[in-house]
C-alpha cells in the first residue's frame, strides 16, 4: 500500500503517465457529458435536485426518529436489526450472525460501508471467505486493490490489465482483452459463487421508514441473485441512507443513476422487505462518524450523500489524478468532505486537492455544497494544527505584508526588481511554479506606480 | 456615482497594463473612478490555504480603503468573490456588509450597473474566453454547463460588441484551468496538467488570445505557453474592451 504518501505526491506519480491521464480524464468526462445529456432530457431536472435535498435536510433533522420508525417496521417484517457504533462493532455483528450458522463463504454485492469497515480482511481473518460479486469490485479484489470510485470501482484500470489479471486468477487466454469475452468468464465463474454461497450481504441505497423496506440498485442484477439464493441475508447500511417515505423513491431514483452514469435508472431497483420462508434477514445500522457528522453544522449537509459519483466524474483533479491518489475508500471531492471527520490528520492534505472550482456542488443530485465544505475543511484543518509549521510561517508573514502597505510596496517592488534582475533565485528547480511553467514578466513600475505619475492626468 | 478601483496584488505588480486598461476604459464611459493608493490584497491566498483567521487586518484595511464609495470595481473574479463570500470586521460589519453589496467584477460592472449596450472597440482576432471558476459558479457572470439552465454569458455579451473579434469555439466550455492558488504550487502536477489541457482546447479551435475576467487563470496558463514557446497569447478582457485601434 501507499499508505504514507499524501494526494499530490500519488497524483505526481499518476501523472508521470500522460496518456494514461489522457485516458482516464477522457472516459470519466465522457460520463459527466452522458450524465448531462440526461438531465437535460428530464422534466424540472433542477426541481428534483431541490427536493431531494430538502428531503435529505428533513432527514437529517429527524433521524433520530426515523430510525426508530425504520427499526420498528423491520421488526415487523421479521429482519433482524443490529446498531454499529464503528467497524470493529459491525465486522463482529457479521461474524457472529455467520459463525453462528457455521457458514465459512460470502457472497457481498456493491457495499462501500463494508469497504469502508474492511469487512473482508477481517472474516478472511477469521476464516470466512468473501467475494465482491459486482464485477468492478471483484476485478478491483483479485488484484489486492481498494476501489478507485464509488460506482466504477475499476475505472482507472485499462481492458488489457483486466485481461492479464484474469490471465492470472481465472485461467482465461493470455492476451484475451475483449470486455465481453472477459465479462462471460467472470459471470460463469460468479454463477458458481452464488449457487454454493449460504449467505449474501448487499448494501443499502436507500431504506424506507416508513415501510421497513429497502432499495438495492444495481445493473448486474448481483445484488438480488445473491439475496435470492442464500438462506442468510445481510445489508449493512449507514445511518445515513433513511428516506421517510416510498413515494420519495420517485424523486431519488430519477436522479441516482442519471447522475452516476447517465442512464435513467438503473437496470435493477430491488425492494427487500420481508425473510421468504426458511431465510433469515439481518440489517446493521452502522454509525462509524455520522452521528459526529452531524454534530458538525457546517458539515452535516454531506450526510445527504446517496453516493453517485458525480462529483468524481466532473472533478477534474479527480481525473487527472486517478481516485487512488486519495487514498481513501470514498475519493473524489466526496471523500476530501467526509474523510476529514474520520481522521483528521490522516486526510488533512483532501480539502486540499481541489480548485475549489465548484462543479461538483453543481452535479451533486442532493446539492451538497461540496466545494464550500472543501474551504471550511482547510480552516478547521489548519486551527486543529494539522498543516505543516513552515506553512503557517509564510501564510503568518503574508498576512503581515499585506496588511500593510508601505511593507507590501517594498515587498512588491523587491520581487519585480529579482525577476527582472536575479531570475535565477525564482527560476530554480526549487520552485514548483517553474517546474513546467515560466514566470510571469516584470513590469518596470506596478500599476500604483504608474498610477502615481499619471492618475490624475487620465 | 463615485467608484473605486480595486486592483489585485498580483495584476498592480505583475499586469499593470490591464489594471491601466480597466481604469480607462470605466473613464471612456463616464465613470468617476479612483484609485485608494493604499490598497494590498483581498486576503484569498491565506484564506483558501486553510488561514481565514489571518486575514482581519487584510480585511480592516480593505474597509477603510473602500468604504467612501458607492462601488468598488475590480478587474478580477475570483478577488472580487472572495470579498463578497468572505470580507467580516469585528470592529464594524455593517461597513463589511456593504462593500459586500456594492462590490462588482468589471464584466458585471459594465453590463449589469452601466448596462452598456455598445462598445468603442475593435479587435480583430481569434479569442478564446476562460470561463474562471470563481467568476462562472461564484459570480454566476455565465450559466454554468452543469445546470439546467437557459444560457448566458456576459463576459461573451461584451466581446460582441468588439470590432473584428471572433470568439472561438470549446470542447468543454466552462472547465477549470487547475490554477487554484496555492494548488498550482501544492499539487503542480495536476495542476500544469489541467493548464496544458486548457490550453489544448483553445489552441485546436484556432484561438490567438486566451481571455477572462481573471488573470490568475491567465498567469498560470501564460507559464504554460511561454515554456512551449507558444505563440498564443493571454489578454485581461478589460484590454480588449479597451482596444480602440489595432495596436495588439
């Protein structure tokens, strides 16, 4: 792992690959164009995105009691409900609901909680055996790899280095690069997965509280062949995933997949509510920071999350940098917001790997308020004394400097006379500005200057 | 109506031409404009890096510059929404709270508060309008591609009214030219990488002149150009607007 290198550093070194960059900046804004083709064929598209956020907003405000309502109909129809303050907790609710059933294999479909939690380290420990059934997530698994965004865990990879991993765990040809062929060979070998596997664990997209329902979206279908077949069915889902009524799911499944990929919904929206007969369900509500999210006012709104992706597809230093180098489950502008509240001083450089540009608060379905979050991040990164000492000295004498204007004069004056007469103490490989780009001219005299001697002529 | 020009620290050292460019031009069409000669900086580069709370004696002194007048213009987006997001006193807010409100970019100046329906000016070449962030999705001086929405652009409603220009065309409209402050220097890498990307995209449609309301986009993407000796150039669109011949 590259666990101690931080973003820019790992974008450094992504970025050594230009035509890989190319590559990966040219696949995910072809997404962001299918994903605005899309919303501009949907009716009120901005209206959607309003009230979704206002009802994510009334959520966040009543979660304590919609969670209550939610446990209380899952009950009802007969799950099984468990509450999770961190991942050590949900990882030992997990094992024990399996161990208890003698079970030693899994089968788990598209679930970031459970990456997040690192579930499956944990009952590999343990000696039970998991495998992704999403494809993306189980490429991303046979190569010992977390996933590198949120809904296409493989994106950073090319077909040929899928076809050699194949090449690798599953026998196939070497050389054999074909998606489809490639696909077929993953789909037989899953088939199998889900035939001998007693118990299946999915995510949860969205939970009804009203009802005790909730809503799995797919387009392999993964999620469902594996909740059908098993005798023991799990969901994990954060405290987050509440919606309060059914009818909601008509403003939030218009928006997800059109969202994430630009497809008007995805090919499977599955509704789990009640064990069939002989089958057992179990849903862990887990809390691992949503609750001190919430407890964070300027933050709270990223709980509105429903984990689309669009923030990634449109970032464009998320392109350019591959959802690797954030080196957190959820990347992209997302993960730079949540991140924060789990560890600060492990993601302290996130806030930072950004523009601060603005379009991903534009895409995001619940109108989260991404880039403004990512500027708040900085302050409560920087007051917690979590930037490095030699940064706050020069911000320190910035501040000085400009909050003075004879020393600001002398100090512009100063640089203009270096880069007009010792550019070789700025044009140094000491200067990153100058790495891969000139610095700027320098004028005789500033515009006050100028302004001085000819102000009151013009 | 008594205006006062805010010119950014980096454009009085570094692009006094195009600080000189937007004086005359808001004298060209009437303005009363003047310049507090002890003006600095709005205070952006600390507070972006995570320092806001660095930034009180910035914003006091930007308060007293700027408080005797009845707008405060600045050919710069991304200083000017800085301002509008961020300018706070301890000592008096309600003097913050309305330079807040009277503070315009210049593009919006022109067409929003002069309403200027034609323009001296002439121009001709192919140009290329940066779209900069803080001026598209901060000031909204364009719709954003993001949203549905019905277009606009004002930055483009005045290179219009230009004499022998003609706006180029772009395969992504409105992204970002990895500037970003700091960033250009914290993450070099990505950050030159989305320059040169920029870059691309206006150089294959066939621009001469790289434009925005923001030199800042403009500086960094300049840095770009020189080292691959490019023959692009980067213009402030207050030079443009300010082009009565063809001296460019």
């Amino acid at each position: 792992m590259k666990g101690t290198q931080d973003h820019a550093a790992l974008a450094e070194a992504f970025n050594k690959d230009e035509d890989r960059v190319d590559w990966h900046d040219g696949a995910l804004w072809w997404i962001r164009q299918k994903r605005d083709r899309s919303a501009n064929q949907t009716p009120q598209w901005e209206e959607l995105r309003e009230a979704a956020s206002a009802i994510k907003s009334n959520v966040i405000s009543n979660l304590h009691d919609y969670l209550l309502q939610f446990e209380a109909n899952l009950k009802r129809n007969g799950v099984k409900v468990y509450w999770a303050a961190d991942a050590e907790e949900h990882n030992q609710i997990i094992h024990k609901i399996l161990s208890e059933k003698n079970i030693n294999q899994m089968v788990k479909s598209k679930s970031m909680l459970t990456e997040e939690c690192h579930l499956n380290e944990y009952l590999a420990e343990r000696g039970i055996d998991v495998i992704n059934s999403d494809l993306g997530e189980y490429i991303q698994q046979i190569d010992n790899e977390p996933p590198s965004h949120i809904v296409l865990p493989c994106i950073h990879k090319k077909k040929e280095e899928i076809g050699e991993l194949f090449h690798e765990h599953l026998g196939t040809e070497k050389g054999l690069s074909d998606p489809t062929l490639l696909t077929r060979v993953a789909r037989k070998h899953l088939r199998n997965v889900f035939m001998t596997r007693r118990a299946a664990l999915t995510g949860v997209n969205f939970a009804v509280a009203e009802t005790g329902e909730y809503v799995v979206c797919t387009n392999e279908g993964n999620a469902d062949m594996g909740a059908h077949l098993c005798e023991v069915q799990i969901a994990s889902m954060g405290l987050e995933k509440i919606i309060p009524e059914r009818k909601h799911l008509g403003v939030f499944l218009r928006l997800l997949a059109r969202s994430a990929i630009g497809q008007p919904i995805t090919i499977y929206s599955s509704h789990f509510r009640k064990p069939r007969p002989g089958q057992e369900m179990h849903l862990v509500l887990v809390d691992k920071g949503r609750s001190a999210l919430l407890a964070r006012p300027d933050f709270r709104d990223s709980l509105k999350c429903i984990k689309c992706g669009g923030c990634m597809n449109t970032c464009p230093v998320y392109r350019k940098s591959g959802g690797l180098s954030y080196h957190n489950t959820i990347s992209g502008p997302i993960g730079a917001i949540l991140a924060p509240n789990l560890d600060m001083k492990k993601h302290a450089d996130l806030p930072f790997a950004s523009t601060l540009c603005g379009s991903c608060s534009n895409v995001c379905p619940v109108k989260i308020p991404i880039h403004d979050q990512l500027y708040k991040w900085r302050q409560v990164i920087v007051k917690e004394g979590y930037s490095a000492s030699r940064k706050t000295f020069s911000m320190k004498a910035m501040a000085l400097t400009l909050s003075s204007p004879e020393i600001y004069k002398t100090a512009g004056k100063t640089g203009r006379w270096i880069l007009n007469h010792a550019p070789f103490a700025i044009n140094n490989k000491f200067n990153p500005w100058y790495k891969q780009r000139e610095m700027p001219d320098s004028p005789k005299q500033s515009f006050g200057e100028w302004y001085a001697k000819n102000g009151s002529k013009s | 109506m008594k205006i006062g020009l805010f010119i950014p620290c980096y454009v009085n050292q570094l692009y006094p031409n195009a600080a000189i460019a937007t004086l005359e031009l808001l004298q060209k069409l009437g303005a009363d404009v003047s310049y507090p000669s002890k003006q600095t900086c709005c205070g952006q580069p600390m507070a972006n890096s995570g320092y806001e709370h660095l930034t009180q004696s910035c914003n006091d002194l930007f308060i007293e510059n700027f408080s005797g007048f009845d707008y405060v213009v600045a050919p710069s987006a991304s200083c000017v929404l800085h301002i509008k997001d961020h300018l706070h006193s301890h000592a008096d807010e309600k003097a913050a709270a309305a330079i807040r409100g009277k503070i315009y970019e210049l593009v919006e100046f022109l067409t929003d508060v002069l309403k200027i329906e034609k323009l001296d000016a002439c121009f001709p070449h192919k140009v290329g309008l940066h779209q900069s962030c803080h001026g598209l999705r901060g000031l909204h001086l364009a719709q954003m591609s993001e949203l549905v929405a019905p277009d606009f652009s004002k930055p483009k409603q005045l290179l219009n009214m230009v004499k022998g220009l003609e706006i180029t065309e772009l395969d992504r409209v409105d992204e970002c030219c990895g500037f970003g402050g700091l960033f250009c220097i914290a993450e070099e890498a990505v950050s030159v990488k989305m320059g040169k990307d920029r870059i691309t995209d206006h150089t294959k449609h066939g621009a001469e002149y790289i434009t925005s309301p923001d030199l800042s986009c403009l500086m960094h993407m300049e840095g770009i150009l020189q080292r691959n000796n490019s023959k692009v150039k980067i213009i402030h669109i207050a030079e443009i607007l300010n082009c009565s011949s063809i001296k460019a």
